[in-house]
C-alpha cells in the first residue's frame, strides 16, 4: 500500500475510519517555521461534519495532536507527526451488511487487493475521513506558503445544480477569507439554494456532486519540470487521492476542445514593467512550468456513494445477488467539506514543487530574488 507522496517533501497518511485515530507525517520542512495551530484548527473545523442534514451526523472534535517535530510553537527540522483521534465511532451500523458490496464504494476493489484482511469498518483506510489527515498536513505548508506571498483558494464553482459566481467576479483577484462554517463561496447568496439542494437529495434518501475550483496567486514563474513532475502532474496525482474525484482540469480544461489555435493561446504582454499574459487559459502553466499568471484547476466529485435507496449488489462471501440498504451516518454532499481537502492538498503539493526549485531555505527566508530574464513573471 502506498501512503507516501512527495519529493523534497513527503506527506504519508495513515489510520482507518473506525481505528484509534487517522493521521500524518510530514517531513522535508525547514527548523524554525511557526506552526499556526489556530489555522490548523480552523482548517479541520471547515472540514468537519456539523450533523446538520447538509453532513454526516457523526461529529468529530478533530484536534490535532503533534506527536514529533514541533517544538514551542515552531518546527524542529523533523519529522512533523500530527494524530486526530477518532472519537465518534459506530462499528455496529456496518455489521448486518458486512457482506455486501456497496455500489461506488471500494469494497470490492478492496477485497480483490488485500484478500479480506482489510480493515472494512466504515470505509477503513479508503473512508473520506482520512482526509481529517493530509488536512492537518497541508493546513501547516497553506501557512508556509502565506509567509512567501503565495494564495490558495478553493470554492463551490457548482454543488448539486446550483452554481456559484464565476473565478471572474473576485475583483482585481481580491479573494474572500474562509469565514465559518463549510460553505466556501464567492457570492454567499448563492448558499441558500445549495443548501435545499443537497437537503432535498438527502431527505429522499440520495446523494449529490459538484464542482470546485481552486486558484492560486503569487507563485513565480519557473516552478515544475517539463515531464512527469509537472505542475499539472503533481496537483492532479493529489486531487484523485481525494475520495470521490473522478476529474481535473486545468485553464480552459475540456474547453479547448472547441477553440482554435488562436483562441486558446495567451498572449504575453507587458503591464507596469511586468510580463504577463492577457488571457489566462492555460491556468498558470506552461509546458508543466508555472508562467506566473494565477494557477486555476477544477475538480469534479461525484454524488455520496453511500445513499439510502435500496440497491442491487452482490454478497462476496455467498457469491449470490443481492439487495442492499444502507444504514448508519453519511453525507448526501461531500462538496462543502471537500473544499479544504483540496485547498490543502494543493498547498502541500505546491510547496513540495518551490522546495525542489529553491530548497528549504526558501521556506522562512523567501522566494530567491528573479533572475534579470525572470522579472515580473
């Protein structure tokens, strides 16, 4: 099983869903970083469950525990080990249907991978609330990256039909702070009918998807490699370890299917002595290499395949079908919550790529000065 990711710096998870707890190493960050522990705590309070028929009813405190690397508020150049507990688990609701395999679920895949030796209670190692973990992780490099003038933001571009103002309405990119609660939009109006949305599916027994999108400001041009670390590579390898994401695109994405040439292409221009481009279609990047203009990607996550309706499926241990209903506590949307998830794991994997480009130093004393033929961009 592969739980590790990373080259100059390396994030492992581990835990299972209904274990002691779920959790995450990460090491390859400079001594002497400040560990915001506030910022972590509102990060992993975005992504946890309120039982307020929008989530799951199983609620978690989430506090992050560090068990190595920090020391008096601050990075010891260590590995950082960082426990969430689990606190609220419910073994029993899985135990009359432990036999049959849930439709869009791992659990046969599972099966066939570990023959029957997994931990299967509530998902195990494959449950979303893994994700508890690499949001701890990557709410700490989100502040690393803040420190160099780097932004990460991720909303709700589309839940459950409804969807929110364009990435093009945040005015001169003057991006909103993620405010309480697990909503993030850029027009809040828009929230309220999300919200029926997602309690309609739900009180019908079923479940809803949606689109995030996440954009990032500041990174200088020259981060990534032409190849198989690409900035496209590395983001999208993160984005589809998150459950549920079955798509990413970067810029204009699918879209560049139906432009020519001389549309999808971005026009370099100088503006205030800076070179930029006048379009941003590509998202940032060029050739795996960001350009300096914003990186843009979206993500598509698909409906909970935990639903309540009744389902066909088959019984592994009788090899016989059967009909399966699901009980216990679930979510009938995951896209509010996974809105952190993604912004998380996009800052980690951005800090990995400006590590590999310009080392730990980088990290508490700043991006290196541009080259003459790099400024501006």
């Amino acid at each position: 099983m592969k739980n590790t990711f990373g080259n100059a710096i390396s994030l492992t998870i581990f835990g299972e869903s209904h274990g002691p707890a779920v959790g995450a190493v990460l090491d390859g960050l400079a001594a002497g970083l400040p560990v915001d522990e506030e910022a972590i705590a509102a990060a992993m309070d975005r992504r946890r469950a309120r039982g307020d028929g929008l989530s799951t009813a199983r609620t978690e405190a989430d506090a992050v525990e560090f068990l190595s690397g920090v020391y008096q508020g601050h990075t010891t150049g260590t590995a950082i080990t960082m426990m969430i507990r689990n606190l609220n688990t419910r073994s029993g609701d899985y135990a009359k249907t432990a036999d049959l395999l849930r439709p869009g679920h791992a659990d046969y895949t599972a099966h066939a991978k570990y023959e029957g030796w997994q931990d299967a209670r509530g998902g195990g190692h494959f449950s979303g609330r893994i994700t508890a973990a690499s949001v701890a992780a990557g709410a700490l490099c989100e502040e690393v990256l803040k420190g160099l003038g780097i932004r990460v933001y991720t909303h709700i571009a589309a839940c459950a039909g409804v969807e929110d103002a364009p990435l093009s309405s945040a005015a001169g990119l003057v991006l909103p702070e993620p405010e309480p609660g697990h909503f993030a939009l850029l027009d809040p109006t828009r929230e309220a009918a999300m919200q029926q949305a997602i309690r309609t599916a739900g009180s019908e027994g079923d479940s809803v998807g949606g689109i995030l999108e996440t954009i990032v400001t500041g990174l200088p041009a020259g981060v990534g490699e032409p190849w198989f670390d690409s900035v496209e590579s590395e983001l999208a390898h993160l984005m589809f370890a998150i459950p549920a994401c079955k798509g990413v695109e970067f810029g204009a994405g699918f879209g560049f299917a139906k432009l020519r040439g001389s549309q999808a292409n971005d026009p370099f221009t100088m503006r205030e002595g800076r070179i930029v481009t006048a379009t941003n279609r590509n998202g940032g990047v060029n050739g795996g290499i960001t350009n300096g203009m914003p990186v843009v990607f979206r993500t598509v996550l698909k409906p909970t395949p935990s639903i309540y309706k009744e389902q066909h499926t088959v019984d592994y241990t009788t090899k016989q079908d059967a009909a399966l209903q699901i009980h216990g506590r679930h979510d009938p949307c995951i896209v509010p919550r996974a809105a952190v998830v993604q912004n998380t794991l996009a800052a980690f994997g951005l800090l990995d790529l400006l590590t590999v480009r310009y080392g730990t130093l980088a990290q508490k004393h700043g991006l290196p000065e541009r080259r003459a033929g790099e400024e501006g961009m």
